[in-house]
C-alpha cells in the first residue's frame, strides 16, 4: 500500500505541475481578436509551439504512463478515486506557481475532495483477501 501512496502522489504532483504549465502556455498564447478561421488556426499554432504547453503536455504523458500502471495493477474502483486528488496538488501548485488567489470556499472543496480519496482508500484496508491456502489443502487439491 506504501508504494501504491508513493507512486499516486508523485503522479498527481507530475500532473498537477502539467496543468499548471498548460495553464501559463494557454495564457500567454492569448485570445482571440474576432473569431475567424485564420484567427483560430493562428492561435493554436501559437498554444502547440508554446514551451509551456508542450512541457505541460509532457508532463501529463508521464502521469497517463503512471495511471495506466496503476490500473494494471489496481481496482479501477481504487485507483480512479484517488487520482481526484490531483485535484489537491493542482491547487496548491496554482497557488504557488501561478499566485492564484484560492478562496476558503474552493480550500474547503479540496479538503472535502480529500476525505472522499481517503474514504476510499481506506476502504481497500476493509476489503476481504483471499485466505492462503495451507500446505495441507494445496496436497488435498492436487490428489
């Protein structure tokens, strides 16, 4: 369980610093003027040759790769609640990074976001595992 925790939090810290990145990139590619087909074909060359974007983009290949491991390895039920927790780390990572104003009312969403995560990880701890068969009944099985 240790290293399922390790592997989450360093993929959802991965993840939330893409967003943040993506985020900037976007920013600073800018809007649109008027809305025209140049116009847009304008400004998303500016977002795809954008170093933020692309290191944005990067970095959620990295976390896509971390998920896919996950959950080759662990319930979907398991694993896909606790990636809500990226929500935590992007947050954190908006503030620190980007010097985004986060309210009380978003902090206390994500601190509800991480006691739903929590509930659900705790509920793996609850789960029934499969007895371990005796030496025993493995002979009794074979005959």
């Amino acid at each position: 369980m240790i290293k399922l925790i390790i592997t989450i939090v360093v993929g959802m810290s991965v993840e939330a610093v893409g967003v943040v990145y993506l985020t900037k990139g976007v920013r600073e590619a800018g809007g649109l003027a008027h809305v025209s087909l140049m116009e847009i074909l304008a400004l998303v060359g500016r977002i795809v040759t954008n170093q933020n974007v692309l290191l944005g983009t990067f970095l959620e290949a990295i976390f896509f790769v971390t998920l896919m491991y996950l959950l080759s390895k662990f319930d979907a039920s398991l694993i896909w609640p606790l990636t809500s927790l990226g929500f935590v780390v992007t947050a954190l990572a908006a503030k620190l990074i980007l010097n985004e104003q986060v309210s009380l009312v978003r902090w206390m969403g994500v601190f509800l976001i991480m006691g739903g995560a929590s509930l659900v990880s705790y509920s793996e701890c609850l789960k029934e595992k499969p007895p371990t068969p005796t030496p025993a009944a493995t002979l009794t099985d074979k005959t």
